[in-house]
C-alpha cells in the first residue's frame, strides 16, 4: 500500500520505535499545543466530552462543535470550537492546563505521535504512526524514553482506537473509495446517529427511526453510551450500504 508524503516535520515511525518526549506544566511551552490549531473530533471524542462537561449529546454540539460539510465533502467534519482570543485557543484550556483532561480527545492523548487506520482492500486494519515535531515543541528535550506502543497506552489511547478503527468501516467503505456521495439525508443520519447519541438513543426507545424495528430485551444495553456507539456504527453503515 502507498503511503501519503509527509511535511518535513513528520515523519513515519514503527510500533516500537524509541523517542524521547514529555510534556508536563513546567516546560515553557505548556498548553501552546492547545492554540492555533483545528481539532477534528471523532464520534468517541464527543461521547467523552459530553459526559465530561455534564451536557446532553445535543447540548454539547449546539455549545461547543463546529459541523462543517463543503460541497467536495462526503462525510459532514466536526471541530471543536476555538476561544476568539487572538490565538484561537481551545475552549477547554486554562493556565493549570487542560479542563477535561481525564476525557480529552484523542488528538490530546497522542501529541506529538499520530496514528493511521487504513482499511485494506482485504478488509484488514492496517495501522501507522507518525511523529510531528514542531518548533515550538520543548516535550523532546525531556529525558523520557518513549515508543508508539508505550506512549499509547500511557496515554490512554486503547479506548479511542478501538471506536475510530470501527468508524473506519464506514469512512473507508468501498463504495465511498469508488465516489459514492452522501445525500443530505444520509449526512444527517452520519450526524445523529455517531454523535448526537442521547437524541439517537431517545428516537430509537419512541421507536422514530424508519424501517428501525427496536428489541426492547436491549434496552438496558443502550442506555450505556459506548454499547450504543457501536450499535450506532452498526445502524449507520446498514443506512448507507445496506
């Protein structure tokens, strides 16, 4: 498989690759990563910071998402939204650092390491990393030895993986490789049901999904927010392919 070409400060690393890097609110450019800067947010991202932040899946897109969809686009984008400060800081920095750090998105946990999901022509999940080292980055300097494979479960990374890899599934399907285009309805249905999960749960319980017939027996299932991502990737990809 071909692999993109990288900017100059990016380059490809293997799983067990040695780099040093640390970042902690000593180091003089603590919470400069958290500016300037455009975070995607996938459907997990969302299911952790609505929980974090005590708001409804609805609430928290009205509040604190960006959802841009341009005319090129298939899939609608979400960013989380910026402070206008002048430095397009992240909504949820403060000086101590990060406000929601427990549940921070994945983009936070891997910085400065990226990781890549690519859906072979097999059907299998092949995966790559990245390292992004920008000038005003201090963390390399630190005296402490990382690997992808390490720095990835130190930082929680597992969780995120495991729910991207299987949107993955849906962004990566054949027919969107052979330029399948989404109607409007369907990038509505790519919205509600992978990121507005309580509004998504609560149509499914009053049984107002279309051709959706519900299995009360798994109720108790969805009322768990993770149980009912995965229900919803399910939901979606039969919506678009089925």
């Amino acid at each position: 498989m071909r692999h993109p070409i990288l900017p100059k400060n990016v380059k490809r690393i293997k799983p067990d690759d040695a780099f040093c890097f640390q970042c902690h609110p000593e180091i003089s450019c603590f919470t400069l990563c958290c500016r300037q800067l455009e975070l995607a947010l996938t459907p997990y991202d969302v299911l952790r910071l609505k929980k974090a932040t005590g708001l409804s899946s609805s609430a928290f897109l009205e509040n604190y998402v960006i959802i841009e969809r341009e005319e090129k686009d298939v899939f609608p984008r979400l960013y989380l939204t910026m402070v206008d400060d002048g430095n397009a800081s992240c909504v949820f920095v403060a000086k101590h650092g990060c406000t929601v750090y427990r549940d921070r998105p994945g983009a936070c946990r891997a910085y400065p390491m990226g990781r890549a999901a690519v859906l072979t022509t097999e059907d299998r999940m092949e995966e790559f990393y990245v390292l992004l080292q920008e000038s005003h980055c201090y963390g390399f300097n630190e005296n402490s030895n990382q690997t992808p494979k390490k720095y990835g479960k130190n930082q929680g990374l597992s969780s995120y993986n495991r729910f991207n890899d299987a949107v993955c599934g849906i962004l990566q399907h054949e027919r969107i490789r052979q330029g399948m285009m989404l109607t409007e309805g369907q990038a509505d249905a790519f919205v509600l049901s992978l990121y507005d999960l309580d509004t998504f749960r609560e149509m499914i319980f009053k049984d107002k999904l279309p051709h959706t017939p519900f299995d009360m027996s798994k109720r108790k299932e969805l009322e768990d927010d993770e149980s009912l991502l995965l229900f919803a990737i399910d939901w979606l990809q039969n919506r678009l392919f089925g």
